[in-house]
C-alpha cells in the first residue's frame, strides 16, 4: 500500500534485536544491555494499592490516558488539568450504551454485491444470516468499532472492550453470524465496568460464544468439553499458583451445561439472535466436583428446573479465592505491567483481589482502586507496557486528529483500511489468533514484547511516516494525511521548540527523552542552527501570514522529519 525505498527503515534494527533498546526505562541501564535484567527492577516496587497522593502533573495525566484511551490527546491533558484522582475516574468511568447500529454501507454493485433485505443506510444486526453478505458485514461492524473509538469521549469503555474481548474472546470470522457478534458487542458493553458474575453467565449463553466454543452442541449423549474447559482455565480460575481443579471437573462442568443451545431459527429469520434451554439435551445425573470446589455435587434436575444447575456451578466457582485473584492478575497485566513480581502479587493483586470478591466481583471499585494507586503511577510502572498494534495506530490517528469518516456510509471504505493495517501488524479488531486472546498479554516469557518483531516494527514505522509524510492510504483513490500545522497550534508553546518537543513526547512517547535524542531532535528544528529563535521565527512569521505557502513550507520541512525522527524512537513504543 505505501511505498518503500530500500534500506529505509534499516536503523531500526536496534530496536528489534533486544525487543527495545536497553535505556528505555528511566534509570534502568542494565549491564550488557540485559533487557530482562532492566526489567527485574520492577520486582523492587513496594508500592501497593494506597492511594497516590503526590500532585498529579502532565506526566501523571498522560500515563492515565494511554492506558485508559486509545492514545492521548492535547485536549485529553487539558480537560484533566486541576480535578482530583478521584473525580478523573468518576468521570471516565461513565458508560454509554446508546451508540448508532452499524448499518448497510457495504452494497457494491460493481462487485456484485447487494443486500436485497436491509436497505442502504439500515441496520443490519437483526437481519436475518447471508452467507453471501456475513463477511461485508463483518467488516462493517469491525469498521463500525474503529469509528466508535476514534469519535468517542467517553472514557474507559472502549478500552474496557478490549480487555474483555482479549479475556473472554470470540473470533468474529469463526463465528460468522454479523448479528451474533453484535450482540456478543453490546453485551460486553452492558457489563464493561460491571459484575463479573454476570457477565460470565451472559457470556456463557451468548449465542456467538454458543457458536465459537462449541456450546451449542453441548448434550447429554455427547458432552462437549471445549467451553467447560475454557471457563475454568481462561475465563475464571486461570492456571496460576492456587489452581487446583482437576480434569473431572471439566467433565462435570460439561455435563451441567448440557442442554444450552442456539435458537437457529432466529439465526435464519428476521430479528435478534436467541440462546436457549433445552432440558431434553441436559444430563439430569449429579455432577461430582474435585476437593478445589470443596467436593461439590450439583444434583441434576429434570425438566426447566435443569438451566438452574448452570448458577449454581457459576458460584461454586466464585466462592474460590483463586477467581478473585485471577481476575485481578488479568486487571494489573492489562493496566499497569506485562509481568507480576513478587512484590506485585503481595502489595497489589492479594488486596486487588480482596476487594473484588468483597465487591460480590462488581468491577468498578477493584478498577478505581488500581487505577488511583501509588503502585500504578510508580516511575518504573510509567512507560513500561508496549504499545499494542491498536494502541499504536488508533492513538497516532486521535492524537494527530486525524480525517473521520463523514457519516456511517463511509465508515467501512474509510476504518477498513486501518482495520487491515492493524492487523498486518499483529492485531486484527474482533478476531484474537486463539481462544486465550492475543499472546502479549498472556505468553510467558515475552508478554507485550511479542509485539515488536522484524517485521512489525518496519511496518509501525511506515504508519507513522505515511500519516506525516506521503499519506495514508483510505482507498485506491484517497489518501489522508495528519494536518500538523492545526496540530501543533494547539500546543501551549509552539514558538519554543523546547516546549514543543516536551509536549509531543509527553502525548506519543512513553517516557522523557535523553539529553542526546532531545538535540537531536531540536537541531532538525533549529534547521542545524544553535539559537531557539531559528524556530521562533519560522513559527511566529508563518502564524503572521498562514496563507503564504513558502512560510508554512518551512515550518512543515522541519516539523516533518522531527515527529519522524520521534515516532521512530523505541520510547515511541511504549506507553
């Protein structure tokens, strides 16, 4: 899609050979260049769950934009500025669950391709299945999800979407039914900062999970042990320390789901996908439980009675301390670090844990504590995650404010081109590689470091090149580009390149720079110059007369190669 010149991006191969460069963590300058060594560092944080209580400066404010948004933003900063931790989170915390449907905007008569049932411009999530439409359909709804975040305000839900789908995953593609997935959406999203409890059970009988997971062809004459197992191993107990069930446990959590099935003819007909309980399917026989649950019998039932055999094997499996402790595990590596040290699972995840399980598993409060802690705005916690391909590319395209679709009928042909750009980097929206969800966040030893590979870190490198420079392609006939003259006027200081390059670390890069990669980036500023007001006054006379193309050809050969020279920076990486 963009064109390449050879040996463009050959100085980046510091950068993959040791994953990141060895400096990158403030005050981590390991010997020989020992990342893993650098990274150790963090076991010594005994800092826990007690509130921060230090002034919550630009550098603070940012750290909890990236990894509550997708990227931070000038604005982001500015609105945060003088309000309390507290009242931060208050305000990120609120959830929306009225957004536009997606709708018909994949008709392409060119191709072939036409719905005959829901018009152009209509929703299509309770259209009845297409095989011929379903893939148009859910490229349209990924598309409709990348419009979501880039036009909304609304604070930590989208990224509480991720989490989800990265923790309790199905695979759009596999799954294959447009309104099923939708609805596997907008469940998530009425539990994204909820109960726990209820979202597993939700989860458990959603007809695409149903689908991806093989419930729907769960019976008594043939239990299907797939989602019996991943219920206990990826979704609720995990495989940590205090895991003790055991393989009959699977097995008697498959026969207790037993009957749970999809409605196929909602599938087929007009109107919202169904789940339901089929009691001549269930397997009304007593189910034995290993000494983890304390030796529970679930004693089968007959009959409607049986879909009740389900809540009482959801609690046996919360009354657990390790389900607590694993949701907790999950919370800390997706937030504040990829890995959990000693210290960590002491000071943070026992607490974390306590007040998840103390909570009836409502999330919010376990969340807001984490979220204000003196463990999560440590200085060897700030700048230590990667950035994920979505945070990457979706947090460039919101901090340079980047062209949106003009209306949902241009959302598929405008998103879809990020859609697959994303996932040529590792991280296609909607469709995790497996049912544990993306590996950096769960693949020991390398966690969020699997992100960054030969191959990956070119192509991070050509997005942010294509938005600054040449253009990012949308389609075969339109390209956008960042406008970085309205970008940078909206800096507090754009006359002063110091300032200038503090506040565009502060928004795209994970930590300070050091004193050689600030001159170095000041000097193509400074147009080889020594004096600031080299820059001062290209600045100031382009602002004079916006108009005259050589004043704004100038400042623009400078802010160029400078934000290039910055996003291809390792600390660019991170967040």
């Amino acid at each position: 899609m963009f064109p390449i010149k050879p040996g463009q991006y050959k100085h980046l191969q510091p950068l993959y050979r040791e994953v990141l460069p060895p400096d990158l963590t403030k005050g981590l300058k390991p010997a020989n260049n020992n990342w893993t060594e650098a990274l150790s560092r963090l076991h010594e944080i005994g800092e826990g769950l007690e509130s921060f209580d230090g002034d919550l400066t630009d550098f603070h404010l940012a750290h909890l934009v990236k990894r509550t948004k997708f990227g931070a933003t000038i604005q982001d900063i500015k609105n945060l500025r003088n309000k309390s931790l507290s009242a931060i989170l208050d305000e990120m915390f609120e959830v929306s669950l009225e957004y536009p449907e997606p709708i018909n905007n994949y008709n392409d008569l060119s191709k072939g391709k036409f719905d005959l049932e829901v018009p152009l411009g209509s929703s299509f999530v309770n259209a009845r299945f297409n095989e011929d439409l379903e893939g148009d359909r859910l490229v349209s709804l990924k598309s409709w999800m990348i419009g979501r975040i880039l036009s909304t305000n609304n604070g930590i839900q989208e990224k509480m979407l991720l989490f989800w789908w990265n923790f309790l995953p199905i695979k759009m593609w596999d799954v294959f039914i447009s309104k099923s997935c939708y609805r596997y959406i907008t469940m998530l999203n009425r539990h994204v900062i909820g109960n726990f409890k209820e979202l597993i059970r939700d989860l458990t009988i959603d007809p695409a999970m149903l689908v991806f997971l093989s419930g729907a062809f769960n019976n008594k004459d043939t239990p299907d042990e797939n989602f019996a197992r991943e219920l206990q191993e990826l979704f609720c107990i995990g495989k940590g320390p205090g895991a003790g069930y055991q393989e009959e446990d699977v097995r008697a959590a498959a026969r207790v789901l037993t009957g749970w099935t999809v409605n196929w003819e909602s599938i087929h007909s007009e109107g919202p996908p169904e789940s339901y309980f089929n009691a001549e399917a269930h397997h009304t026989g007593n189910k034995q439980f290993s000494a983890f649950y304390g030796n529970k019998v679930i004693e089968g039932k007959a009959g409607i009675a049986g879909a009740g055999e389900l809540d009482e094997m959801l609690e046996m499996i919360f009354a657990t301390n390790e389900s607590s402790k694993f949701i907790a595990r999950k919370l800390y590596t997706f937030f504040v670090a990829s890995e959990i040290s000693t210290m960590a699972e002491i000071n943070v995840i026992e607490p974390l844990a306590a007040i998840i399980k103390g909570n009836n598993y409502n999330i919010r409060p376990a969340l807001k504590a984490l979220l204000s802690s003196a463990h999560f705005f440590h200085p060897e916690v700030m700048g230590a995650l990667i950035k994920s391909p979505m945070d990457f590319i979706l947090g460039l395209w919101r901090n340079f404010d980047m062209p949106r679709a003009d209306n949902p009928l241009g959302e598929k042909d405008f998103y879809s081109a990020i859609l697959w750009n994303m996932g040529n980097i590792g991280m296609e929206l909607g469709d995790p590689p497996n049912v544990a969800g993306w590996p950096p966040y769960y693949q020991t030893p390398n966690y969020d470091k699997i992100w960054i590979n030969t191959d990956s870190i070119t192509k991070r490198a050509l997005a942010s090149d294509s938005m600054i420079f040449w253009g990012y392609w949308i389609s075969d006939s339109v390209k956008v580009n960042a406008n970085l003259l309205e970008y940078v006027k909206e800096f507090e200081n754009p006359e002063d390149p110091n300032a200038l390059i503090n506040e565009f670390v502060l928004l795209n890069l994970g930590l300070d720079l050091n004193e050689t990669q600030f001159e170095m980036t000041k000097k193509i500023l400074l147009n080889g110059q020594e004096q600031d007001y080299y820059w001062t006054g290209a600045w100031l006379t382009y602002l004079a007369n916006p108009n005259e193309e050589s004043n704004a050809t100038i400042v623009l050969n400078r802010l160029k190669p400078a934000f290039q020279l910055l996003l291809q920076m390792g600390e660019s990486q991170l967040m």
